[in-house]
C-alpha cells in the first residue's frame, strides 16, 4: 500500500510538471514573438511615441 502510494505521487508529480513545462513553452513562444515583432520595429527605425524624447511630443 505505502509503495503504490508513492507510485501514485510521482505519477501524479509527473504530470504536474509536464503541465507546467507546456505552460511554460507556451509563455516563452509567445515572447519571443513579441520580441520578435519589437526587433521588427527598431529594424526599420519606427520608434514607439513613448521612445521619443523630443519632437512634437516634447520633452517631460
């Protein structure tokens, strides 16, 4: 009995971790998109507004 239960622990344990993994990946693919589309952005010197320091939105 005491040996299944630890069976059981582990098994369970186990896909614990795999969830969290696919949780993980997914979180991970979906910065690197958003890496991805920020390099994209510098690339082609588009400047978010937020970035500029002078210009028409002056300086704060």
């Amino acid at each position: 009995m005491h040996m299944y239960t630890i069976y059981h622990f582990l098994k369970t344990l186990e896909q614990l971790s795999d969830n969290l993994f696919l949780v993980v990946e997914a979180s991970y693919a979906k910065w690197s998109l958003f890496l991805m589309s920020y390099n994209f952005y510098f690339q082609f010197d588009v400047q978010p507004p937020e970035l500029h320091t002078s210009g028409k939105f002056g300086n704060r």
